[in-house]
C-alpha cells in the first residue's frame, strides 16, 4: 500500500507540473517585446562552470552542444597549467569568454592589490581577448573612497585595452543594494553594470517596487545580465518554470527587458550568463542534500527562454 501511494503522488505531481509548466511558458511567451534592433545589436549567451563536476574541455563541449556562444569563468590566476587548458578547450569549441576578476582580502589595500594584478593579467593575456570582464568589487563594508578606487582602475583599464569592464551588482560587494549603488552610478558617470538584480530582491526583502526611480537609473547603465531569478526572501527561486514565481519572473523579465530595448534601439551587444548555481543556492532536500531541480536544465531553459524573447 505504501508503494502504490508513493507511486501515485509521485505521478500526481509529475502530471500536475507537466500541467503548470506550459502556462507559465505561454505567460511568457505572450510578453515579449517587439522592438526593431539596429544594425549592431548582437545577443551573445554564455554558460557558467558553477557547479560544473567535470573537466574544462567537458564543460566547453557540453556548453557549445547546447547553443552558448561563450563562457564566464573566473580569470584562473598564476595557473599556468589551467590557463592552458581553458585557452585549450575555447579554440577547440569555438567558444567566446568573459572573465570574472575579484579579490578576497579584508583589508582594503591588500584586496585593491590583488584585484589589480588578476584584471592586468584577465585583460592582457595573450590568447584570447575576452568579450568582457565582470569585477567582483570591493566590500559592502569598506569605505566609499576605498570601493571608488575600484571603479576608477577599471575606468582606466577600460580605455587602455579595449575590453569592457563591468562591477557586479552583488552581495557582500560594493554595488550590495540599490541605494548603495545609486550613489555610486550618480558619482561615477563611466561605471557600468553586471545586472544580478535577484541579489537586491532578498537584500530588500522585495521585488523592488518601491524604489523604482532607483532601479530605472540602474538599468541604463547595465551592460551584462546575470540572468538569476531571486526573490524577496532568497536569492534563487528553486525552479524557474514553477508556477508559484511567476511573479518573480515577471518582475525580472520587466527589468531586463528594458536593457535589452536599449541594447537594440542603440545597436550594441548584449551578453546574458545564465546563472542558476549549484547548493547552497540551490535548495536541497534535507540530510540528503539533494538538489530539488536540475541545475544545468535550468540554466539551458533560461537561455533558450530569453533567446527567443531577445533575438532580432
């Protein structure tokens, strides 16, 4: 008896879900913008390897079979051996790349230092000019002045080689909530975005209605979208094509939306990461630890859902 009933809500719940899914797709799909790109617009996707257990030729194969254009990985340091095989693995696919560049250190000085030498050595390298650089930048708690150096190395790193370079919009950074980096985007006329906007929903504990004038002046300076689903209490929602956050998607799409209509009213590339990560963003089920969704599926599905609602 135990069995058929474990059987029987198992498949109530498949066909229930199968059920809901399609909506919320057609919810979507009904929404999406019609706006006439101009010459320029480029719509570049690029996957994470967050969470990705296998080799770096492994993740680049399976990103390429997917569709990507490209990758976003972290700048790999002084490692010569993982330099090679990444540099290895984007030829051989034919993939583009973004790096991420950072520091970790408490003391200010000592994390501009280092954060430095990873952005010379992301934009310099001699194998393959990235698209772009994503800084995770500064802390939430240093100083204004001290975050603002960051910006000001970045702006002139920027001019210097050619590569676009964006501060993240991210907890325990910088740019860790709305108010925070308006006075930054005020301040800072050359600053740019990487939009991971799920970040400012649980720091808020909102989907940001009330600061809207804030995040319409955020939006226009957003070159790169982290294409994560938050909401008011995480950082993640468990499952994009759940029915119950429709009203996070919907809130999410609203924003990027209006940076793609900028993207193609102006005729410039836009790159989206899609970037659902692995536990602990992802929930999972107690003392098994099990994942409640399919990371990579997720992700697949992001980017198949905003390529068709964002392509020419």
């Amino acid at each position: 008896m135990h069995q058929n009933r474990r059987h029987f809500l198992k498949t109530t719940a498949t066909a229930t879900a199968a059920g809901l899914l399609a909506p919320l797709g057609e919810i979507v799909a009904q929404e999406i913008p019609s706006v006439k790109a101009k010459a320029g617009y480029e719509l570049l996707f690029m996957a994470t390897d967050w969470g990705f257990p296998g080799t770096t030729d492994e993740f680049c194969a399976l990103a390429k079979k997917e569709g990507y254009e490209g990758i976003e990985v972290w700048w790999p340091g002084d490692n010569a051996k993982a330099q090679e095989n990444l540099f290895t693995a984007l030829k051989k696919h034919g993939l583009q790349v973004g790096f991420l560049c950072g520091g970790g250190e408490s003391d200010a000085v000592a994390h501009l230092n280092t954060f430095k030498k990873n952005l010379d050595a992301a934009t310099g390298n001699s194998f393959q000019k990235p698209v772009y650089i994503n800084c995770h930048s500064g802390k939430d708690y240093f100083t204004y002045e001290q975050n603002k150096l960051f910006i000001d190395y970045t702006t002139k790193k920027a001019k210097e080689t050619g590569v676009p370079i964006y501060h993240e919009t991210h907890r325990g950074r910088m740019l860790f909530c709305a108010p925070i980096a308006r006075n930054f985007i005020e301040k800072n006329p050359d600053l740019r975005l990487t939009l991971d906007i799920s970040h400012w929903c649980v720091v808020h504990e909102s989907l940001l209605s009330d600061q809207k004038q804030t995040i319409d002046l955020a939006l226009e300076r957003v070159s790169h979208i982290h294409s994560r689903v938050g909401h008011p209490q995480g950082a993640q929602v468990n499952d994009p094509r759940a029915p119950e956050w429709e009203g996070a998607i919907k809130a999410h799409l609203a924003w990027w939306d209006k940076v793609i209509e900028r993207k193609k009213l102006k005729g410039e590339r836009m790159t989206i990461l899609t970037e659902f990560g692995p536990p602990d963003y992802m929930p999972t089920l107690p003392y098994t630890r099990q994942p409640v969704a399919d990371q990579w599926a997720i992700n697949v599905y992001m980017m198949n859902l905003l390529r068709k609602r964002y392509q020419l």
